[in-house]
C-alpha cells in the first residue's frame, strides 16, 4: 500500500499556497514511506542552487525490506510522482527538492523523478533535467542543442519549469558561454513568437510564465558581454522584444523587454541593429513618460483585480497585497528608468537628437527621477546631461525655463546625481548659443556651488566652476552674451573672495586670529539680536561677519551661513535660505553632511513645494544627526524629532510615484498599501512653518548656532572624513535611523 506524506511545514507561513497533494502516478510502488519537513530559508531564491542548499530533508521510517535507512543504492523501485503548485518557482524548488533527495530529476508533463540512477524506462528521456545530469560532455551538449531546438515546437505541460531553471542560472551565471553557442537565444526568441501568436497555448497550463522569463533571460545574457549581445542580435530576439515592447502582452513583459533591449543597444556593435527599428525609439518616450499610470492602472490601484502571473513575479508567490504594492512601485520606477537608458542610448548619437528633444517629453524629464526605490538610475538627469552634452541638444534644453530651474534646484540638493546637474549647467553656460537664455538663473546657482572640493569623480569642482563664470564674465565683452547686473555682481564678489583667499595666505597668522576675533564678536552681536526677535538685524549682523571671517575659516564660516539661512527662513524667504545654507554644506567636510544646514534648506524647498528635494535633505537631515556623540542625547530614547518625522510623511506622500497617477485616476488605492505614507489622505498632523519648526519642547524658538570651537581658522581641507558617505541606499522605504535634535 502506497504511504507518502507531504508535510508543508513552513511553506504554508510563506503564503506559498499548495493546490494539491503529491499524487501517485504508479499504483504498484508499496515500499516506502517518506516524511519530509520543507524549510525555505531563502524566499528570493536568487539563484537555482541556494534553493537546494535551502531545503531541509529528513527522511525516516522506510519499509521496503531490501533497503536499509537511508538510500544505498539503487536497489529501490522507481516511482513518478505529479506536483501541482500555484507558484512556478515553487514547483521548481520542489523539483529540485527531490532531485537532491532522488539524485535523478526528470521533467516533462509532469515532475518524474526516479530513486536510482538512470533508468532505461524513464518515459521523458529527453527532458532538460535529465540532460543536464548527462555525465559525458559530447553527449550533453548535443541533448542540450536537441532540447534548445524541440522545446518551441512542444505544447507538453510543465515547459515553464526548465524556463524557469534557466533563467535562474542565467541571473546567476551571466557569462557563461555554454547555453549561448547551443541555441538558448534562438530558443527564447522562438518561445516569445509562440506566446504573441497562440493565445490558446499562452493560457494553457502556466505558459503565461514563458514570454516573460524568455526575455529575462536574454537580458541577463546580454547584460555584460558584447559578444553574447552579438549572437542575440543574429539569432533574432530583436523583432519579439519589439513586439512585447508595443505591450502586445502587458507591463510586466514590457518592462523586461526594454531591459534586454537597453542591453543590445549598449554596444557599438549590436546598436545598428537596434536603431534599425525606428519604432523603438518612440515606443521608449512613450513608455517612460506612461509608465507609472500604467502599473498603476493596469495593477496597483485595484487589489482584487490583479493578474495572479503578476502577484506571483513580483513577489515570487510569498507576500501579500501590501508586498505586491511595493514591488510593483519598485518595477513601475524600473520600467521608467530602464526606457530612459534605452533613450539615452540613442541621444548618444546627434541624427537622434531631434527625436528626443521634444518639448513635451523634455520637460518631463526633471521629475523622472526614480524614487527612493531606484536610487542607482540617473534616470531623468542622466539623460538631460547626455543631451546637453550634444550642442544639438543644448538649445532645446536651453528654451524650457522649467528645466533649467530644474537643474537649478538639482544641483543644491542632496541627489546622488547633483554632479550631472551641475554639468549640464556649466555646459550651457559654456556654449555662447546657450549662454544668454541661462546665465542668470545658473549663475546664482553655480556661485553656491563654488566651495565644492570634490564631488563623486569631479576634482576640485568649485575651481572648474569658478574658472567657467570668469571666462562666461570676460566674454561679455565681445558681445556674445548678455549678463544682468544681479548675476555679474554675484560673479565680481565670488571672484573677489578668491583673490581674498590668496591674500590671506601670506599675511601673519597673529593677523588672522585678529579678523578671527573680530568676525566672533559680530557673530555673538547677530546671536543676541536673533534672541531678541530682531532677526532682520541678525541677518545683517551675519553678514558682517562674513565679510570679516578668514575665508580659511570654514567651521565658522559654515555656522554663519547655516545661522544667515535660519534668518531667513522666518523673514520668508526661501531662495536666499537655499542659497545659504548651499553654501554651508558645500563649505563643510565632509561635504552636504551638516545636519542644521540640510534641515533649513529642506524647509526652505517645502516653503516652495518641491517635495523631492525637501524630502532628500530631511532623510539626510535624521541620518546625520543619528551619528551626533552629543552626550546630552545618548540617554534619549527618540532621536528623531516630531516635527523631521512629519516633513518626511509629508514629502514622501507628495513626492510618491503613483502621485500623479493617483490624482489623475480618482486617488483610489489597493488594500494594504501603506495609504497612510503614500496617499493623498493627510496624516491628521498640523504641518508646522518654518519659524514653529525650531521650537523646543517648552515652545521658545531654538537658538541659532554658537559653537565656540568653530573659532578655528585652521583649514579643514586635510581633515581625515570620519563618515563614509551616506547615499540614499539606506532610505529605500523611509528611514531606519535615530536622529539627534538640533543643538543650539
């Protein structure tokens, strides 16, 4: 009599749901009784192998009399066994659970697995997992090719498990050449034909699976050799990535279809096969400027109306709705980022240039910016800087006004990519067909920028942009370019404050400590006006101390830019509050990681409603002051400020993705969505102004800052950095640190 149990164990606390129990194929097996507990230590199974090493097996109580515990030999009878799972990948991890108990996978219609070694009777002797065990390397390969080339041409049940095999093993071996010389891309390509042109078989079984994986895995391939990107391209993938690029499938299709293409089109060998489909370029705008309302309409906004296929993709069959909402944001920002690579490919090249530099998708660009869960696209900003690297490009660049504000309000953030903003602006400037229409919204801007030592891969910046606004002054002259009188004066004083920097080299230091003196004795003036609400005064008295302060004395000179912007901030006056404490952060080592300074200058962007840089500078704001060694805070239990916490809510609500999606579909969102962080729906919580924001818990405004061991006019350029930097890697969905109220 047959005796098997299955016993789910931790599956069923995965959400894996199982639709039926093992069933016996062969009548005859009565031998053996096999219990097993099923552990997934790695729900993800990145790769093919780490889910065999994640299951546990324990096998007991074996009757059959010629065989003692555990398996020996081959002396046990074979026997078939039928999975039926809801999730692909699951019924993978089951096959290959009793593959490694088994040693003999097969799989065809069904999972046929085998206790001994192979047998003459297997009924699939032909299936991929079989083949795969084949022992002798001519014989294996020429199965491979055989099954590389029949598998199209099969509508047996259960074809997704070996597609699922390889496009586990082709994320976790990209450069492996053996299945690119036997025939995988042309058996891929086949795959995606058959699923455009057969409906009936796309929907029988779980072949609604294949086109996607199909394309994944082409794109895995070609991720980082050339010349597998040059056997795809020959063996035809281009025309069905094509197809699924039109969304003839749906978005999830789409947007692994635009990653494999971005990949081909990365090359220079493989790119004139790409743009020779003139229709791809258009297809790509048009995705990268629909993509986030279609995910959104098409998955997100309605829980119950989800395709199943999608749920399980996304989180692999084990998360619930709030899971899928996330990894569907992640995905749509995906989609949206990977077009724009896909374009940017193409600005490369001049003759695409008009194509893409269309008004209506250019000003766009600025709020493509990936997220908080994308952070490692340039997205948008990427391909602005490779359009203006072009002089084509820089004059339809140049006659949107949005976006060089854009940049503009890029460059003095927090961004990861505030380098590129500041490049497509020096590169404006630079260009004396371009100069006019900029130069007096960039050079206010740049003139912040100026103290900057190093950024990412730019040394000394604030040299190279203090010697463009010299040579963009001198051209003046010559009539090429036309500079209002605000925007030379900010370049003459920036100019003059580096004469005054070389001056200082060679005065006596006992002179130094005089102006030293002196710049403090204003400062603490400025402080006691600022105490008695004069904060007009104080702003002055700031001032002042600037114009006496050694340039060498950075610590000082950042408190009062940072005290100059809290001045500010409550006379209303957001610009100058930027531009201050832009300065501040740009003049501190490390460079923008001074807590006061980002706080102000996120108040100051929410003051003018642009969520996403506010929202950067708070999160940098808690994470910074997270690592303060105040004693005085070591005993909280709360760093993080009410007030911080509720700027961030407010930011992420209105910087969200789905934001514009949302509002322009009537704001409806899926059960278990994280509303309450990423709706419309307000908290419930007064935002407070900008002057309340500082008030301490007995309701008196906070002081500005008076540290006196800022005094020191020593330079800070050679001071080790004791931070590593801080990106937004660790903020993907919110912030997981404590943080430190300001200190006056």
């Amino acid at each position: 009599m047959q005796n098997v149990r299955f016993i789910g164990g931790n599956l069923s606390a995965c959400q894996v749901p199982v639709r039926s129990a093992i069933t016996y194929l062969h009548g005859d097996v009565k031998c053996c009784r096999i219990d097993m507990d099923i552990k997934l230590v790695d729900p993800k199974m990145d790769e093919l192998c780490r889910g065999i090493r994640a299951l546990s097996l324990r096998c007991q109580n074996l009757t059959h009399p010629k065989t003692p515990s555990p398996f020996p030999s081959s002396t046990l009878p074979s026997f078939s066994l039928s999975l039926s799972f809801s999730h692909t990948v699951t019924r993978l991890i089951a096959v290959l659970l009793f593959a490694s108990l088994f040693k003999e996978p097969y799989s065809k219609s069904s999972c046929c697995l085998e206790m001994d070694k192979v047998s003459p009777d297997c009924p699939y002797p032909g299936c991929f997992f079989c083949v795969m065990k084949e022992g002798n390397p001519s014989k294996r390969r020429a199965s491979i090719l055989k099954f590389f080339r029949e598998l199209p041409s099969q509508d047996d049940d259960g074809q997704v498990l070996p597609i699922s095999g390889l496009w586990n093993t082709a994320m976790a071996h990209p450069n492996d050449p053996e299945f690119i010389e036997l025939g995988i891309f042309e058996c891929m390509a086949a795959l995606i034909w058959k699923g455009l042109k057969n409906r009936r078989w796309l929907s029988h079984d779980q072949n609604i699976y294949i086109p996607y994986y199909a394309a994944h895995i082409i794109g895995s391939y070609t991720m980082n050799m050339e010349e597998f990107a040059e056997s795809a391209v020959h063996a035809g993938v281009i025309s069905p990535l094509v197809e699924l690029l039109r969304g003839r499938l749906t978005w999830v299709e789409q947007r692994v279809a635009v990653r494999a293409l971005g990949h081909l089109a990365t090359y220079t060998n493989t790119f004139p096969a790409v743009a020779s489909h003139g229709e791809i370029l258009e297809l790509s705008i048009q995705l990268a400027i629909s993509s986030l309302e279609i995910v959104y309409t098409h998955f997100y906004q309605y829980a119950d109306r989800r395709l199943r296929y999608h749920c399980d993709l996304l989180t692999r069959g084990m998360g619930g709705v709030e899971m899928e909402s996330r990894k569907a944001e992640e995905w749509a920002s995906q989609l949206q980022c990977w077009s724009l690579q896909l374009i940017n490919c193409f600005a490369f090249k001049p003759e695409f240039i008009p194509t893409i530099c269309k008004p209506e998708f250019l000003v766009k660009l600025p709020g493509m910016w990936g997220g908080l869960v994308n952070e490692n696209s340039p997205a948008g900003i990427g391909l602005l800087r490779t359009i203006c690297h072009h002089k084509l490009g820089r004059g339809p660049v140049a006659s949107c006004p949005g976006i060089i504000e854009a940049l503009c309000n890029i460059a003095r953030s927090s961004d990861d990519w505030q380098c590129m903003a500041i490049d497509c602006l020096l590169w404006l400037i630079q260009d004396p067909s371009t100069c006019h229409k900029v130069i007096d919204k960039a050079v206010p801007t740049l003139v912040d920028l100026a103290e900057i030592t190093n950024l990412g891969d730019h040394k000394r910046l604030g040299d190279t942009i203090v010697k463009v606004l010299q040579e963009c002054l001198q051209s003046q002259g010559t009539g090429r370019n036309t500079i209002s009188n605000h925007a030379k004066e900010l370049i003459e004083e920036l100019l003059n404050s580096k004469q005054r920097l070389k001056w200082e080299k060679n005065m006596p230091k006992e002179d130094l400590h005089i102006k030293q003196a002196a710049a403090l004795v204003v400062k603490l003036e400025g402080n006691s006006l600022f105490s008695s609400g004069n904060i007009a005064g104080a702003a002055s008295k700031y001032s002042e101390a600037l114009s006496l302060c050694p340039m060498r004395s950075k610590k000082e000179r950042v408190v009062l830019y940072s005290n100059r912007a809290q001045c500010y901030l409550l006379l209303q006056q957001p610009m100058a509050a930027i531009s201050d404490a832009t300065r501040a952060v740009c003049l501190h080592t490390p460079l923008n990681r001074h807590a006061k300074s980002l706080w102000r200058r996120a108040q100051a962007y929410d003051m003018l409603g642009l969520a996403k840089e506010s929202l950067l500078d708070a999160i940098l704001f808690i994470n910074e002051c997270s690592q303060t060694n105040d004693p005085d805070l070591s005993l909280r239990q709360n760093k993080v400020p009410d007030y911080a916490e509720r700027l961030v809510k407010k930011q992420m609500r209105a910087a969200w993705l789905f934001r514009e999606a949302a509002i322009k579909h009537g704001g409806v969102h899926g059960e278990g969505d994280a509303g309450d962080i990423y709706g419309q729906e307000s908290d419930g919580s007064e935002w407070e102004t900008a002057s309340e924001s500082d008030m301490g818990n007995d309701g008196r405004v906070e002081m500005v800052d008076d540290d006196d061991d800022d005094s020191e006019w020593n330079d800070e350029d050679g001071r080790k950095d004791k931070f590593d930097k801080t990106t937004l890697k660790d903020m993907k969905h919110g912030y997981d640190v404590h943080h430190a109220e300001d200190e006056s």
